[in-house]
C-alpha cells in the first residue's frame, strides 16, 4: 500500500459571481489508478465561503488624443467582483498643463455592482506631438489597504490628425490592430507634416500611409470612404507647402466620416454567417440554417432580423426576428459555454413540391441602436444533379419452359428537379444480340421527391423461343423521343431450367453374387453468371447523418450524429419491405451498434465520463427497452469500433497525438465488458495494463488498435502493428486473445503490451483496419503505409492489401493469400479507413472504399483465395458501413440507408438428395463428401449443397455400392430416388430423379426358346454357356422337369474366363407321349 497528499487551491475567475460569505460549497475529490481506473477513492469536500475583496478597474480608451487646448474624454469603469460591499476612493495623478473633470470619490459598490464615470481632460497649451500620462489610484478592501491603478496616455496632436488618432482607438477596440497602427501613424505623420508642410519626408509618409490605409478597408462597411481618401490622396500629393494646410484640412474631413463610422462599429459591430450557409435543394424538405452572430462591440446591442431574396414559391421563416447580445457575447450552433448564449435562432426554407430551384438568400441582421451598419448572413441553395438511373431489371419468374409469360418490371432511382412525363420501354434479345421481342412504350410521370420505385412495363410470351439465356434491356426517353441520360438497364431470363441434373450407373448389369456400382450424379447450370451485378433495390433517409448499422430479423438499428431535438440518435428502420424500408422511432443515444443475442448493444464514446456500454431488450424489436448499462470509467480516449462475441463485448480506442507533422504517440487498446446478464453488464477495464510515466492521463498500450476486431470460438482477433507510435517500420499483426476465461482478462497484473499476445503477421502491411470471419476463412484488410500527418490530421497511407487467412484453427492461423490493390490509396479525403464484413458464399463486403475520386461499394469473392473475384458498384457517398441478410446487402452513407440486392453475384444454391440403401456404401468412395448423411430405417440420405455463381458453373458428384446376393435374372433398387432443388433469381424450382436398378446377367441361353414336334420326333436346342468370372469354370449340366431318358447334353462343360460355349441339347419324347 501507498500513501498520497493531494492539495486543492480554490482560485475565483474574475467573471465569476460569488457566494455570500459563510456560504457552504461541496465538491468532491476522487483519485483514480492509472493502471486499473476502476479503482477510485473519492474525499467529499465541504469549503466555506470567506469574506473576499476584489476590484475590477479599466479605462476606455486608455489612449486619448487632443489638440495643444482641445478636450477630450475617457471612461472608468469599476465592478466590485468581491462578495461584501465596498467603498472606493480615487485618486488621481496628472502631469502639469491638464485639468480633469468628472472624478467623483469615494463610490459605494455593493457585490457585483458597477460604476462608470466620464473623466474629461482638459489641455492648456500643451506641446504638439507629445505624450503625457496620468494615473488613476484606486483604493479599496475593508481598511482600504488594497489599490488598482490605471495608466492613462494623453498625446497632443495636430488639429487634422486627430482624427485619424481617434480612428486608431476605435480600431484598435474592434481587434483590427493593423488598422489601429496604420491609422495611428497616419496620424502622428499628419501632424509632424502640419508643422513642416514643406517636408518631403512627412508629405512621402502620408501619401504611403493613406495608401496602406484604403488598402484596408476591405469591410463593406468601410469601403464608401475610399473614394474620398483617394481623392485626398491624389491632393496631398500634388499639394505645395503653400497649399498644405488645405489639403491636410480636406484629409481631416474625409477621416472625420471614418472616425464616427468606426466609432459606431467599436460600439455595435458585429460578425455573422450562416452555418450550413448552403444546401441542396429538396422538394417540399424543411431545409434549417442556423445563424451564427457575435457582438464584437462595447455596448449591447439588439439586433432585428428579416429574410430576403427568397423566389416566388418558396416559403421562409424565421424562429425569431431579434435578438439582444452583451459585449463579447454570441449565439453559436450546436455550442454553449462561456459568452455563449443558449439561444438558437436559425431560419427554415422550404422549396416546393413540383420544381426545385437554385438561388441565394439573405438573412439581414441590423444594429436597433445603429442601423447604418446592417450586415447580411447570404445562404444558398444548390440544384442537385438530376439523376433517373434503372437500378435493376427484373423478370418473373426468372426462368420458364417456352411458352410461359414473364413479366418485366424495372426499379427507377429518380432525383429530377421539376415534373416531368417519360416512357420506359424494353427489348428482349438473345444470346446472339439479336432482339427477339420489344414492348409498348409506357407512359409514367416522376415527381421531384426524390424515389426508387418499382414500375411494371408489362409482360411477354416466350413462345417460339428456343431454350437459353437472354437479355432483357430496359431503357427511358422523354416526350421528344429522346433517351434520358442513365435511364437504361438489363436484367435476364431463361427459356428453359437453370438447373440441369442426370444420374447414372456404372455398369448397370452384374453378375451373380457380391459386385460394385459406381454411382454418378452430375449437376450443371446453364445460368450466366459472368456479369452479375449489384443492384440498388431500395432506399431509407432518416433524419441526419446515419453511420454504423446492425440487422436483427426485419430491422435495421442505425447510430447517427443527426438530431431529434437536438439530441443524438440511433434510428429504427422497418426493412420487412427492404424495397421500401421505413423510418421509425430512435434511442436517444449515439453509439455503434451490434447485436448480442436477443438485445441491441451500443457502445457509445467517452462524453467526460467515461465509455459506456447500452443494452436493449430486442423482445419488441420495433421498440427496443433498456435492460442494462454500465460505465467503464475509461476516459480521455476516442472509441473506434464495437463488437460482441457469446457473452462478451469490447470496445476499441485510439489516442494519436502530433506535434506540427510529428506523430509522437499512438495509444490504442481495448475496453471488455461482461454482458452474460443484460440487465447488470460489467466492466472489465482495459486489454492492456502498460504504464506511463508521460502523458499519463491518456490511457492505452504504445501501439495502434485497428477499428474493426472478429471472432471464431473462443478466440478474439485484434488488430494491430509491431512498431509504436506512427508504426513506420512495422508489419500489421492479427493479435490472438484467449477469452474463454472471461475474470481473467480482468487481472490488471496480466498483459501489459500487444507482444504479450500471440500473433501472425499480414505480409505487406504496417496497419490493419478491417477483419472478418466467415467459417474457416477470414478477411484482413490493411494499408502498406504508416501514419503521417495530411492536412492537418494523422492519416493512414499507401495502397489497401487484403489477406485471407485460413482459421480452422484460431489459436494458429495461417497466410493463405494476400493481394494488394494499387488503385485504393489511403489519403486524407479518399480511402480513409476499410471495413470488412462477412456474406454469404464466401463472399465479403469493404465499406469505406474510395477509387481515384469515386467512392465504390465492393464486394470480394475469396472462394478461390489465390483468384479473388472483386465487384464494385460506383455510389453517391462514401460507403461507412455494411451488413448482409441473405442475398441483401444493407449500406450506410451520408445518402442515409441503401438496401442492394446482390443475388446475381452469389448465384444459384442448389441442393441435391439421394437415397441409398442401408449399408449399401463402399467406404472412402466419394469423390465429393456429401454435407450431411440422414440415416433412415430402410435407406440412407445423401445430402449435397452447392452454389454456382461466376467461378463455378458444374459439378460432378459420385461415389461406390456394393450389391450383395445377386441372383441371374434379378433387377435390384441401389437407389431410392433423387431430387436436385434450387433456387434460381429469387424463383425456386426441381427435378426429381427416378430410382436406379442394377441388373444381374444370366449365365445361360437357350436358343431357340420354344419348338413344336411331334411325338417321337427329336428337337435340337443350342444352349450358349457363359463364364462372367475372371477364372475358368467347370460347369455340371443337367435337365430338370422332364424325364431323364428324353434330354440328352454333355455333363459336364469347361468354360475359359471371360468366354463362353456353345453345346446342343437333344430332346427326343417318348412315341406316345402326349
């Protein structure tokens, strides 16, 4: 055990409001391990207000500028920012030739109180060009032992530079300080030159300064004196000494306009802007900009608003039309805290149903107390590229024998910006291009609401059509006739089955006894597969941004930073038509999410108190209740990504720290949870327990944690590098955690570091970002490049490799494949970060993907790991997230929730069954295993699933049975029957397979089988001996069923193997047989 002191010092901020005295304020003090936060002590505190004085005095301006006998003006400003009251005596000091005016003493301030008073300053022949100074000497506290001073500056200047001098201050108080110093020499130059008129050098100084001057006023609100100091330029210029003082008296003037406008803007100026300042037009969408404004002035001011410049058929409103702001104050979207007003003021715009247009608008924001310095805040709406795009083509049903009907219907993505009437059309044509049928042209209307609707464009017969595949091209043209730009499609159909089956013996006949059968079962599709596609089939835009998604049964939970009265949200989206997901209700929570069981889990960033875990009972998935949540207590670190396996859930977090384009630290870990009882979850604290003795309070291991983890069995797959900080130099590693012991991983005297962890390296990587795991593969994905700083921002680099590892055996996986892609570059605007996930069929998708400058969604094939099969489909924006259900792939983006059918890429199942009697197989014979073997009372099942897509298109399945007991003559059952299902473009279908016999030869022939004689008469039949043995054989030869006395044949016959011979039976009947 250790013993610590820790002291608190309570320091007052001067803007503050303090308590009375003998007020009592309780805080608490907690102390928290660094190597295992979840252990704290915390000390509650009770502190007593003592009596505190404190005097806050300032002069405005505190430099003043007056003429040898001029008057001139400043104001003191005292607030008593202590808790009891106070009286204040002023003394003030003033050098010799000024008088002052208006200092009244002592002033009585109460806590909180403030007092003002205008002194004047009076000059009685003072020297030009010279700085005098006085002091005001204020006495306060309980004995009045306490003082604040103030130093006062008082120059003497020339009657026409006063101007420009008193210019500086107001400029100077509006925070324009090169203004302030350009004005202020001007000034000073001014006089110097009033007094030498004929000096060349103050004549030059002023001439450059009133350049530099106009040169500064770029404000709007400045810029209308430009014209009258140039024209004062152009004079002075030209002057001669005797005409000087004219010109500089035409200077002053032109200033003097200058002056009261920056006197006005030092009081009431203000800045603004709108924020979005511009949007995308949307039909009959209440698009919001929020007003950001700020009082850069001394004095408060209230400011009215209007709205202007909207087009006819478009409405506006504003939330409020004024507002009133302190000094220093201001109205900022999405923010509060000091000098920020909790106040929204925003203006909403709404376009009309029928025509979206593009325009600019003005919110006008006028000082009540200075309306010569209105201001505008200009938005905009941009028209948003017009889109109509045939998303898919579809045929029902998918294949058909001629003669059938198919009808054709076509998915329309449609983004126009007015109403519009088109036709669609489509042509059938064979596999030789040749158009075998073309359709009526249909007439439809698409709106400005943007959509993705399904349109039936009728339906054809296929009789006459010979069996094959053939395309079916949808396309789109307006009014004119002309075609529209991306309205064109394909889909296919099949004459015929897609699937072809047969089955046969080998052989098919046996001799008696015990023999062999070699059973062969050969299944084809006839299905083009080489141009799958991805097909976008429906669409969801929940309110806001949506990015990571999970899928339980019809619904999809997607996290988002989009607001429902300004909180954060995780929207529920109804997908039971994924055609047509619906938007519905939200959790007031922003986090990742994932399912764990039957409850939705959202893992949710440190919001100052640390990383949080959620969980919601899915019982009513539509309305998700919470059951359980718990706080890790890990703060000041970013979560990545989120992920649970059996009872277990863990969230990854990365710190990276730059100083200018170094990157000197990278801490990423992992943050475990115990969710085994969803309504009391645990935390487990961090993965990693590594001790720092240097930016302590950010917590995690030297090394970068990848944002994506996977898991098989009992074995979590972390993602990570060998080499610290920017990881330059290292090699990406897949980290193998042990988690079958859950208490465990909580021992904070366990792994100190990723080296403590099993590993295997992903050659051709520094960092990993993406892992999924699908059976005995996974995916990795990883960059080439290490961290470096891009505009600003660590960033990954180099080009994206993919790795498939083999998992049979987690604990030690192996390399199998890697393949790096060139054209996908890790920067600081395209490819970002690469997420993986698993689908069906060996199939994976990459969110985050980005080509040259076009974002893609892609989809890898890793069933031949050497040759892996990519397609990629091009999207409006960057794909964030992914999760498949079936043959549907659901995507997030900034364009909300897209749904894609990916059907023709994964291809047809097929499962084929065959019966087999009991204990008829030759073991070891299958050429292919069957997947699952049903055994029955009489027959066994034998049961195969396949999939034919692009890389597989056949196959040929068999295997060996034994016959036992074969007898000449007999036809046995060596098979029950067989049925090959599919399911071929979302249309199932069959074929059923007959029984198959073997028969058993005979050994003897009897040739001519009958013959008619007389009694007495002889008949001579020939009788062919066969020997189906691989061995001679002597053959016994007897006639049964007549008297032995009639039948004459040899009694015995050799036969070679293999061979047969040919004996005469001689039949003679008795003569008076009858």
């Amino acid at each position: 055990d250790k013993t610590g002191e820790v002291s608190v010092f309570l320091q007052p901020q001067e803007s503050t409001t303090l308590p009375p005295p003998g007020t009592t304020i309780s805080f608490s003090v907690t102390a928290r391990r660094q190597d295992n936060p979840s252990s704290t002590l915390t000390q509650d505190v009770d502190f007593v207000m003592p009596e505190l004085y404190a005097l806050n005095v300032k002069a405005s301006p505190k430099t003043v500028y007056t003429t040898p006998s001029g008057t001139v003006t400043t104001e003191l400003h005292l607030i008593n920012t202590g808790n009891v009251a106070q009286t204040i005596t002023l003394n003030l000091n003033v050098p010799d030739g000024l008088s002052v005016t208006g200092l009244e003493t002592p002033i009585n301030l109460a806590p909180g109180e403030s007092s003002t008073k205008t002194l004047t300053f009076t000059a009685n022949g003072l020297e030009l060009d010279t700085d005098y100074y006085a002091k005001v000497v204020a006495a306060y506290g309980e004995s009045g032992d306490k003082e604040k001073e103030v130093s006062l500056r008082i120059h003497v200047a020339a009657p026409g530079s006063i101007q420009a001098l008193n210019s500086a201050n107001y400029a100077e108080t509006m925070g324009r300080d090169d203004l302030a110093r350009t004005l202020e020499t001007l000034g000073h130059d001014m006089s110097h030159l009033y007094r030498e008129q004929g000096s060349e050098v103050y004549k030059s100084r002023v001439t450059c300064g009133l350049s530099n001057l106009i040169g500064q006023l770029d404000d709007p609100l400045l810029s209308p004196f430009v014209g009258a100091l140039n024209s004062s330029l152009n004079t002075i210029s030209n002057s001669t000494p005797d005409n000087m003082e004219t010109a500089l008296d035409a200077l002053a003037l032109a200033l003097s306009g200058l002056e009261n406008r920056l006197s006005i803007l030092a009081e009431h100026d203000f800045e603004c802007a709108l924020r979005p300042n511009s949007a995308t037009a949307l039909p009959e969408t209440p698009t919001r900009f929020n007003l950001y404004l700020k009082n850069k002035g001394n004095k408060t001011t209230t400011y009215d608003l209007s709205l202007s410049d909207l087009p006819d058929g478009v409405s506006g409103e504003l939330n409020q039309t004024s507002i009133t702001l302190p000094p220093g104050y201001s109205i900022v979207p999405g923010l509060s805290g000091t000098n920020i007003l909790p106040v929204e003021v925003y203006v909403t715009i709404t376009q009309p149903a029928h025509e979206l247009s593009a325009f600019q608008f003005k919110v006008n924001i006028t000082p009540r107390e200075a309306p010569d310095i209105a201001r505008s805040a200009d938005g905009s709406f941009v028209a948003r590229d017009e889109l109509v795009s045939i998303t898919s083509v579809v045929a029902t049903p998918a294949f058909t024998e001629p003669g059938g009907e198919v009808n054709v219907k076509a998915r329309v993505l449609n983004a126009v910006n007015s109403d519009r009437t088109v036709f669609f059309s489509f042509a059938v044509k064979d596999s030789t291009g040749s158009e075998v049928y073309r359709s009526e042209a249909r007439e439809t209307k698409l709106t400005v609401v943007s959509s993705l609707d399904t349109y039936d464009l009728g339906s054809f017969d296929t009789a006459g059509l010979s069996t094959g595949n053939y395309t079916i091209e949808v396309s789109g043209f307006d009014e004119d006739g002309k075609p529209i730009p991306g309205a064109e499609g394909k889909g296919n159909v099949l004459i015929g089955s897609p699937i072809n089956a047969s089955m046969w013996l080998t052989p098919d006949t046996l001799p008696p006894g015990t023999g062999t059968v070699t059973c062969t079962l050969d299944i084809n599709s006839l299905v083009d597969y080489s141009e799958g596609e991805i097909s976008l089939v429906g669409l969801a835009d929940p309110p806001g941004n949506i990015y990571d998604l999970a899928v339980y049964g019809d619904y999809v939970y997607a996290g988002g930073f989009g607001y429902y009265g300004g909180v954060a949200q995780t929207v529920i989206i109804d997908v039971t038509d994924p055609l047509n997901p619906s938007v519905g209700d939200s959790l007031d929570v922003y986090g990742e999410a994932t399912i764990a069981g039957d409850n939705l889990a959202v893992g949710s960033s440190d919001d100052g108190s640390g990383i949080k875990l959620r969980l919601y009972s899915l019982e009513n998935p539509g309305s998700p209740q919470k059951t359980g949540e718990v706080n890790s207590g890990i703060r000041n670190t970013y979560t990545t990504s989120f992920f649970t396996h059996n009872n277990m859930a863990f969230i990854t977090t990365d710190v990276i720290a730059r100083s200018g384009n170094n990157i000197f630290l990278n801490r990423g870990d992992v943050v475990m949870f115990d969710i085994s009882n969803p309504s009391e979850p645990q935390s487990l604290g961090l993965l990693f327990h590594t001790d720092h003795t240097t930016y302590t309070k950010w917590p995690g291991s030297d090394f970068d944690i990848g944002q994506q983890l996977a898991a098989k069995e009992d074995t979590l797959m972390i993602l990570s590098t060998t080499a610290p900080g920017n990881a330059g130099g290292g090699t990406g590693q897949v980290l193998l955690l042990d988690m079958s012991n859950p208490s465990n991983l909580a021992d904070p005297n366990g792994i100190t570091s990723p080296s403590d962890l099993p590993s295997v390296e992903i050659p051709g990587t520094t960092l990993l970002t993406g892992i999924a795991v699908q059976g005995n593969r996974a995916l990795v994905a990883g960059s080439t490049g290490s961290y470096a700083v891009l505009s600003g921002h660590p960033r990954r680099t180099g080009n994206l490799v993919l790795a498939v590892l083999d998992v049979s055996d987690p604990q030690n996986p192996d390399v199998i494949a890697t393949r790096e892609f060139p054209e996908i570059e890790f920067n600081d605007t395209g490819t970002t970060n690469v997420k993986v996930t698993a689908g069906p069929q060996n199939i994976f998708s990459l969110s985050g993907v980005v080509i040259g400058d076009q974002p893609v969604l892609m989809l890898v094939d890793i069933s031949d790991s050497q040759n892996m099969v990519v397609n990629t489909k091009d999207v409006t924006n960057k794909i964030v997230d992914t999760k498949f259900s079936g043959n549907l792939l659901y995507a997030t983006s900034l364009s909300g929730l897209s749904v894609y059918d990916i059907g023709t890429i994964t291809g047809s199942v097929v499962t084929a069954r065959v019966q087999i009697p009991k204990n008829s197989l030759v073991p070891g014979s299958f050429n292919v295993e069957p997947d699952v073997t049903t055994s029955g009372s009489e027959f066994d099942t034998l049961t195969w699933k396949r999939t034919f897509d692009a890389a597989k298109t056949a196959e040929t399945i068999s295997w060996q049975l034994s016959v036992h007991g074969l007898v000449p003559g007999e036809a046995r059952e060596v098979t029950g029957g067989a049925t090959v299902s599919f399911v071929a473009g979302g249309t199932p279908g069959s074929i059923d397979i007959p029984p198959f016999k073997v028969a058993c030869k005979q050994i003897l022939n009897l040739n001519p089988s009958t013959q008619t004689v007389r009694p007495g008469e002889e008949a001579v039949y020939n009788v062919i001996v066969r020997n189906l043995s691989d061995q001679p054989v002597e053959y016994d030869l007897s006639v049964g069923g007549l008297p032995s006395v009639w039948a004459q044949i040899p009694s015995t016959i050799s036969v070679p193997a293999q061979d047969e011979v040919n004996v005469d039976l001689l039949i003679k009947t008795d003569a008076f047989a009858a």
